[in-house]
C-alpha cells in the first residue's frame, strides 16, 4: 500500500508557539478591524518596514538608501492612514498581528523581522496618523536598534524617550508564559466545551440515525464554544482533541476534527462567522455515516466493493440531510460534501466539471486523517502521532493542501501533544505542547532514564541550557507501555 493510499484510507475509513494567553495579550493591542484590502497591504508595508531597519543598520543617516526605504515605508503606511486608521503592529514568538487580525502567511514569511523584533523587545509598534517623513526616519533608529543596544540605552523607554516620535508607539506587550501548566478556569471551560461538543454528536446522531430532525441550533451553539475555547486557549484544546473514545469513535472523532480544524482555521482567520461556519461542518463532517450499517462501519476485514460504494457515498448522503436543516450555513454544508475530494481531486464524490476543493474542506480533511490515523478502529491500530504527521507530509500536494501541511506542522509540531515519547536520555515524556522549533516541543517526563516513575515535570526541550542536550528519539505506543495519558494531562 502507497503512503498516498495510506492516507486516504485512514481519513475515508469507517469511523492541530506561542500560547493562548499571549494571543490575547496581543489582540488586546487594538480594536480596529481591518479589511481585507488593507489585510492584503499588509505583507507590502512588512517587506518596507524590513527594507528600512536594515538600510538604518547598514547606512548612516541621510543616505541616500536610508532615504528611498524611507520613502517606501511612509507610501505603505500613508495608504493606511488615507483609509483614517493607525497601523498597528504586534510582533510575539513566530507571528505577526495587524491589530487583532493574525497574518498567518506573513508570519511565516517575515520570520526574521518577528524574531528581531522580539528580542529586541519592541512587540508592539503603532504608525499613528499625522506621522511624516522625518519622525519616521527618528523613529527607526529606535526601531533598528538590537537587545543590547536597547540595554545600553537604559531600556527601551528611555531609547524612545530619547528621541521625538509622537505619532510612534513603541513598546512591548507582557506576554504570559505557559508551560502547560494552564489556569484552572480554562482548563475547565476547555473541557465542557468538549464534552458539550461530545454530547451534541451524539444527540443529533441518534436522530439522524432515527430519521428525525436535527437542532441546527444546537449543532451551532457546540460549535461556537469550541472556537471560543480555541480562540482563548488553543493549547488547552489541542491537548483534548487527541482524547479517544474506542466505543464511540466517531462521535469522539467528530469532535477531535473540529477542534484541530478550528486551531488550524483560527491561523487563517480570527473571524468568527468564518470559523463557527468551519466548526459546523466540522462537527458534521461524517453525518452520512450515521445511515450506514454498524456491520459495514465495524468491519474487521477489508470492505467489500458494494461496502465501499456504500461507503463512499456517505458525504453525499450527509450533505442531503445537512441540506434540510433550516438555517444551517451552506459552506458547512460544502464541508460535509467534500471533506474526502482530496486536494487533487482524485477523491470522492467526483465533480463535473471539476472545481477545486474550498478552503474550509481542505482544512477539514487533514484534521480528519489525521485523528483518524491516530485512534484506533476496529479494523487497524493508532499510529504514533509522528507517523501520522510523515504520511501528511508525504502526500502534501496530493491529498491535502501544501500550505495547510506547512501550518497543520507548524500548528503541531512533529511530535504533536499527548504523544508519548522516549528522550535522548532514556526518560519518557509526555509532548505538551509544541515549540517554534517543531522537533523539540516542551514534555512533561513522567520516568527517569531507567524507567522508574517520577514526579512529573515539565521540560522545554528548545531551552538548551535547561535541556542539556536531550532530545525525542521516538514516539512510544502509551498502550503497550500501560500509560494513560489523560492521567498526567488533564484536571482531576
């Protein structure tokens, strides 16, 4: 069996650094909502924004380089300010915000800039209007300066008191740093948002299963608490949507897909209409298979080719029901349809004429092979999370959406959370969340290097001087080693 195969069938077979407190820190920067023509700006006036730190690093002042960089940055930010907003920027970690609005390309685009600029501690700019010309050009050479030379100024606030720069806000946001270790609160609205995303499954799959109408609102409402909770505390909800229910897989499944597909949504777009619309095809996103035999769905052995012209029938049929229910948003209902179309469209339902796949279907079908290749069925076993993430990236192009493979990775690490893992230096761990670096993710040990259960601890592998050269060396099966994860993870 081909990897591509592999993939596909684990998402068609019978039944993603920085933290959420930092998040919010940063949207609390601004309450402008950008539009979209000025969200598309946005990666001009980043590229100029670089352009003059480097020419004031690298020419003196009155240059003519520093002068055409200059002139460049204040055309970028001068279409703003025609539009009567500031432009505010915040910088944290790997990612560039405008205002409240993540720019998730950008952000991996202008890695560089975001990284300067964190450690330098500038996480916060602001290009008020009324700002010309000469103040910009005062303005940067507070903006070029590094960590150190901002030290030697006495601080940042003395670097940009130093210089007259009314219509320039520089300063830095103080993020929150989570290790896991999470408040209790949103551990437990984390939580019943879960449970109440579970517990809606189950209901309206007990009355499609019955022929009876379904509560679009609801399905809504179990949507709309887990983007909230994902939008509040994405780490939180990552480490729930690896939980598994073996005898109710789908209906955990169900879940655990709509909770990565938001995640990696939310790296798109914060908007709400956006992901809630996302959320509701998510959690719907196998519907059709609650009119399918349980005999085909359990099956041990390989389906049958009539099973599996039934089978592949079931986003038609879970669109038709969608179709009725009064109110339901009709890009949820595209999800429901296409989440199996696969990327190069070689999947199914077959389209005449052929169209690519949308967005949201795309991002629905890699959180859906991917839980799916990570639980166990009654016809194959869990992969280890990092041999789940190798099939995704080997069929980037083919069945999923290169870019969302770059974010979904990013998003997860290569050793996504909850997996269990063996380090360099033979004690076990727990991934709890990832890092920017994608293979050394902050663990929670639970062992010693002989095996011998300790109190857990946390480990942030990227941090080399507590981490001491350890690194993972593999992904363990918790089930062969009698680990329950939620034990070391989740609030009692």
């Amino acid at each position: 069996m081909t990897d591509d195969q592999t993939a596909a069938q684990a998402a068609d077979a019978p039944s993603a650094p920085r933290t959420e407190s930092e998040r919010a820190a940063a949207q609390e920067m601004s309450s402008t909502v950008f539009s979209s023509r000025q969200t598309g700006r946005a990666r001009e006036l980043l590229a100029r924004l670089s352009g003059a730190r480097r020419s004031v690093t690298f020419y003196p002042r009155g240059h003519v380089v520093v002068k055409d960089n200059l002139a460049a940055l204040m055309a970028a930010i001068t279409e703003y300010h025609n539009d009567g907003v500031d432009v505010p920027l915040v910088f944290f970690d790997n990612e560039v915000l405008l205002g409240e609005q993540l720019l998730a390309q950008e952000s991996m685009i202008f890695d560089q800039l975001i990284r300067d600029m964190t450690e330098s501690g500038m996480t916060s700019v602001t290009f008020l209007q009324g700002l010309t010309v000469d103040e910009l050009e005062r303005a940067m050479q507070v903006l070029a300066l590094d960590g150190n030379a901002i030290a030697q100024q006495g601080g940042l606030e003395k670097a940009v008191a130093s210089v007259a720069i009314p219509h320039v806000q520089i300063g830095t946001v103080a993020f929150a740093r989570d290790t896991g270790d999470f408040d209790a609160a949103e551990e437990a609205n984390s939580r019943h948002a879960y449970m109440h995303a579970l517990d809606a499954v189950r209901e309206f799959g007990d009355r499609a299963a019955n022929d009876k109408p379904i509560s679009v609102y609801q399905v809504r409402d179990a949507a709309r608490s887990i983007v909230d909770n994902v939008l509040g505390n994405k780490s939180a909800m990552l480490e729930l949507g690896g939980l598994k229910g073996h005898d109710e897989y789908t209906f955990f499944h169900s879940v655990n897909v709509t909770i990565l597909s938001v995640a990696l949504g939310s790296l798109i777009s914060t908007n709400r209409r956006f992901l809630n619309s996302l959320g509701v095809g998510a959690l719907m996103h196998d519907i059709g298979k609650m009119s399918v035999d349980l005999d085909i769905i359990n099956k041990r052995g390989p389906l049958s080719a009539g099973e599996w012209e039934i089978m592949r029938l079931h986003p038609v049929h879970g669109a038709e029901v969608a179709a009725t229910m009064r109110g339901l948003d009709r890009s949820s209902i595209v999800v429901i349809l296409e989440h199996h179309m696969r990327y190069d469209l070689d999947g199914y339902p077959g389209r005449t004429p052929r169209r690519p796949q949308h967005l949201t279907s795309r991002i629905v079908a890699l959180a859906d092979a991917y839980d799916a290749m990570t639980s166990r069925r009654s016809y194959a076993e869990a992969r280890p999370q990092d041999e789940a993430m190798e099939v995704i990236a080997k069929n980037a192009g083919t069945a999923f959406d290169p870019a969302l493979v770059r974010m979904f990775t990013q998003m997860m690490g290569i050793y996504p959370p909850r997996s269990v893992v063996r380090l360099s230096s033979g004690e076990i761990a727990i991934v709890v969340m990832p890092n920017n670096d994608i293979v050394m993710p902050c663990v929670r040990i639970i062992t010693d290097g002989d095996g011998a259960f300790v109190k857990p601890h946390d480990l942030d592998l990227s941090d080399e001087t507590k981490a001491a050269g350890r690194k993972i060396e593999q992904c363990l099966d918790a089930a062969l080693l009698n680990i329950e994860v939620d034990e070391y993870l989740l609030p009692r």
